[in-house]
C-alpha cells in the first residue's frame, strides 16, 4: 500500500495492487504409455485415476433410512 497525504495533512492508505503474473505453463502431457494404459482400463469399464466414478459416489454416500432423523426428543428413561 502507499500512504499519502492530503492538504490537511491525514494520511490516506491507496491500494495499488501488484502486476498480474504470467499464466503458469501449462501441464506436461502424460506418456504414450499411461495414455495407453488409461485407454485400455476405459474400454474394460474399471475406474480411471482423477475421473468421476457413479459407482463409488454410490457406494460411499450415507444410507438414510425413512425415519432415522425424525426430530423426536430422546427418550424419557435411559434404558434402566
């Protein structure tokens, strides 16, 4: 920030924001080989590293059952 100063002699903060950096280089393509290897788990329907997998989302989402969260109060005794 840079401070100025006015007639009346208060001080006044100005933000002056930095140059914008150059846009990072863009990410190396992977070898032949794993692009290969990649091809071929897709074409046998496994799951590729770093892509979107419904099975998994599935299979990890939280099972609620109709009732679980009902709002009701705890019981009155505490098993007793």
């Amino acid at each position: 920030m840079t401070t100025t100063y006015t007639a009346l002699g208060r001080q006044r903060r100005i933000f002056v924001p930095q140059p914008a950096s150059p846009a990072p280089p863009p990410a190396p393509q992977d070898p032949p080989i794993y692009r290969d290897l990649l091809r071929a788990w897709a074409d046998r329907g496994r799951t590729l590293p770093g892509r979107h997998d419904p099975e998994w989302v599935r299979l990890a989402a939280p099972t609620v059952t109709r009732g679980q969260f009902s709002g009701f109060p705890a019981p009155q005794h505490d098993g007793r």
